[in-house]
C-alpha cells in the first residue's frame, strides 16, 4: 500500500461518515513526514515475513496482530502529532 494511504483505513474505521476521499486527504495529512519512518517500520516485517514463509505460515496467527497493532500505534502517534500540530487535510 502506498505510504501516504496508509492511514486512510484507520482514518475510514474511526470515521466510517466522511467518505474515502476525505479519509484519503486527511491520511495524507497525517503521514505527511512521516513517510521513511512508515518505509522504515514496513521494512522491519520483513525478517518476519520471511519467517512467516519458512515455517509454512505458523506464525501467521501471531505476525498479523502484531503487524497490525504496530500499525494502529503508528497512526495513532501521527494522528495525535497532527493534531497537536495543526496539520490541515487540503
């Protein structure tokens, strides 16, 4: 998923009214500046993805709600980084 949409589904899962293009403006908003760190931290499952495929997806039911909770913390710190900012979607 492209980086500056990462939040998007977070943003629609808080938010399920505003429609996806304003999820899509306001996750771009949220990832602004932050798009090596979320590169970065995309970069990090992959040790784990690899393992994920060498042990026929046993870990599967560990890796993913740990991936996705990383994930949702990572959102939630941008998202109150945003806010304490005062970034505007456009």
């Amino acid at each position: 998923m492209n980086v500056m949409f990462s939040a998007m589904l977070f943003v629609l899962a808080e938010h399920p009214k505003i429609g996806i293009i304003t999820a899509a403006r306001i996750s771009f908003a949220i990832t602004s500046g932050h798009k090596k760190d979320l590169f970065f931290l995309d970069l990090s499952f992959l040790g784990w993805t690899m393992f994920f495929l060498v042990t026929g997806g046993l870990v599967f039911l560990w890796l993913i709600p740990y991936r996705r909770m990383t994930l949702i913390n990572a959102y939630d710190a941008m998202k109150h980084e945003s806010l304490v900012m005062g970034k505007q979607p456009h």
